[in-house]
C-alpha cells in the first residue's frame, strides 16, 4: 500500500464547476500538508501549504486538511480552462523538507 | 528571477554510457534535491543535499550519484544508465519556508 493514494483521474469538469481534489494518506507523523499544480512540460509549482488540521483559502483555491481522517482536500472555485493541469498531493513530518508525494490527478476544463 | 537550471531538457542514450544531468538555483538555498516522475508512481526522491559536501540517499537511490561541491549546484550522475532510469527528472531546492522550486524536468530515455 502506498504512504500516499491520489486518484489519477483524469477529471473532466465544465468551466465554473468546483472541483474537489483528494488524497488520503497512512503515515500519522504529517504534519506539513501542500498542494502543487503541474502543467504539462513544467515542473511542479507550490499552489497551497498547510500545517496540521484545518482550512485554508486563497482566491479560489481552499485547502482542507483533516488528520483524524489522514485526509486531505483541493477545492477550486468557479473552474477555469487555465486550471487544467495535474495536482500533486505532498506532505511531511516535522522536517518539512523531504516530502512524500501523491501520483497527482489530471483535471481538465472544459471551456 | 528566482530559478532552478537544469540540463538538458531532453536526452535520449544508450545503456552503460555515463552522463550527468545538471542542475543550478540561484536562491542561495542550502537544501536542494532530485526527484524522478514515474507514471503511477508520483515524485519519488533520488538524493538530497542539506548543504555543500552533505547529500544523502533519498527513497530510490540506485544507480545515481550526485556531488555538492559549490553551494548552487547540484548535478545527478548516471554511471551506468539502464533501461529503468528511463524517466523524468527534477531537480528542487528550497529555503527555510519549506517551498520546493523544481527546475523544468529533463526527459531521459535510456535505450
């Protein structure tokens, strides 16, 4: 069993749909939880970070995190074609620095 | 700019033939790493570097090789390539607030 599972997709949502994003996870020592979005050629790029339980919000983007669940969520607000990408699911313990990695989702927009 | 420089961007060679894939930041981190991109299988973690002359194996170290003799680079070193290092690479670096900046990934295909 992997330490993170991601669902792969590809998701395929209509512009202005929210979209949920998820990951689950085993390892009870994350405390450090962050999301990325890749697009295609590109590395990845840190959309949100977030530490311990809790929501996060920034723009049209909240993160979710609950650890009793080892649960994390993505959701983006009023979708746009320019949100097509894969998100990446990344987490740590205390040293922050070396991270765990979900496979990532590709979502796709639909103008 | 903040930036992380990796090259090449595209290698295709042959098995047994050395090659080195480098990597520079210039944000004056002291934490840098690789990473390699497998469909299925997420961003797993080559080798890290916590600062000049200190590296250490990361979740899937065989086969690979890296130095840290100046503080901005970071080169990933295939000795012997094989068929399974066929793969996308990224090289990241990160500073105190625990953000990782990938590099643009460099695609090897070894034959």
């Amino acid at each position: 069993q992997k330490e993170v599972e991601q669902d792969p997709g590809p998701l395929s949502v209509p512009e202005g749909a929210i979209v949920s994003l998820n990951c689950t996870y085993s390892n009870s020592a994350f405390q450090y939880f962050m999301w990325y979005r890749q697009y295609s050629r590109k590395g990845p790029e840190l959309l949100m970070y977030t530490y311990s339980s809790g929501n996060k919000e920034d723009g049209r983007f909240t993160a979710q995190v609950d650890k009793s669940s080892k649960y994390i969520s993505l959701f983006i607000r009023d979708s746009q074609p320019s949100d097509s990408a894969t998100y990446l699911c990344a987490m740590s313990d205390t040293g922050r620095r070396a991270l765990t990695f979900g496979s990532g989702t590709r979502l796709q927009v639909q103008p | 700019e903040a930036q992380v420089t990796q090259n090449p961007r595209y290698l295709i060679t042959v098995t047994g033939k050395k090659l080195t894939v480098t990597c520079s930041q210039n944000m004056n981190h002291e934490y840098m790493s690789w990473y390699r991109q497998d469909p299925g299988l997420g961003l797993r973690q080559i080798y890290y570097s916590m600062n000049v002359e200190v590296t250490d194996k990361g979740d899937v170290p065989e086969g690979y090789k890296v130095s840290r003799k100046e503080k901005r680079n970071f080169p990933l070193i295939l000795e012997s390539p094989s068929p399974n290092q066929t793969s996308l690479y990224f090289c990241a670096s990160n500073g105190d607030t625990g953000e990782l900046f990938f590099g643009e990934g460099s695609r090897l295909t070894v034959l």
